[in-house]
C-alpha cells in the first residue's frame, strides 16, 4: 500500500462568460495594500503609530486644513476620517479647531504630534527603504506613476464626488 499524500489546495480563480479567468483588481490592490501596510506598521509600531495615523499626522505637517478636505486628500469618508482622528485627538497629537464658518471643523497637528512624527520618521524610511531596496527603484517609480496616473482618472468616479 502507498501511503496517500497530503491533499493540495488548488485555488481555482473565477470563471467569466468566455471561460477566462477573471482578475478583480480590487482584491489585487487590496492584497498589495495590506502587505505594504504591514511592513510600515511593524516599523513604525514602536513609536506608537499605524500607517494610517502617520499618513494623517504627516498631512496635517503641512498645515491645518478642513475635514472635508483632510478627507479628500485621504480619499476617505468623513465618517472614517472621524474614526481615524479620534486616536490622534485623544493622544493630544491632533486639535481640532473652529474653521471661519462656525459650521467648519479643522484640524491642527499640535506640538506633540510634530514631535511624535519627527520621532516616527526614522522608521518609515527604514520601511520605505525596505519597499525601495526589495522592489528595486525602476519598479517603485513605475509602481508610483501607475497609481499617480489611476488616482487621477478614476477619482472623478467616485460616488461621493
């Protein structure tokens, strides 16, 4: 008797109409999304920070700006964004602060979220540079000016625009 091997899970990709497989490239960017994020997350963990909460604090370094706008410019929804700076508020590393129309909230990077970013900024080019030297230069360009040139074109099809 031959013993039996293991069984192989074989990951069968959809099937369209004609019979090719199909390639979503949502799952695609979202799979990339999420291995890229957690190479910046474990770098940038010991200063207490996520990718997301760096992106947001780097954002507001270059000034105060809006919520409205803090949220385009995150490509997120106010709702989320919300979500986000809850954190960063409560840390005492974001402010939020009367806009000129009583009805417009801004957000402000506060001493210490300048100074919790200055520390974090070591490692995100630790991380950056780990993208940069594993990917190589001419595929990180190329990566970038792909996703420069999508953002640009499909930002219009947004239902929230």
């Amino acid at each position: 008797m031959v013993p039996s091997q293991p069984a192989t899970e074989q990951v069968v990709a959809p099937q369209s109409p004609v019979g090719s497989p199909v390639v979503c490239t949502c799952a695609a960017l979202r799979r990339l999304s999420r291995l890229v994020s957690a190479i910046y997350d474990r770098h940038l963990e010991p200063a207490g920070l996520t990718t997301n909460q760096y992106s947001l604090l780097m954002t507001l370094s270059l000034g105060a700006v809006p919520l409205g706008r803090l949220a385009r410019r995150a490509a997120t929804d106010r709702t989320t964004l919300t979500r986000n700076l809850k954190p960063l508020i409560k840390a005492g590393w974001v402010d939020m602060i009367p806009g000129p129309d009583a009805r417009q909230r801004v957000a402000a990077l506060t001493a210490a979220g300048a100074e919790t970013l200055r520390r974090a900024q070591p490692a995100w080019a630790e991380a950056q540079a780990l993208i940069d030297t594993t990917l190589g230069q001419d595929a990180v360009s190329g990566l970038h000016g792909a996703l420069s040139g999508a953002m640009a074109r499909l930002r219009g099809l947004r239902p929230d625009n």
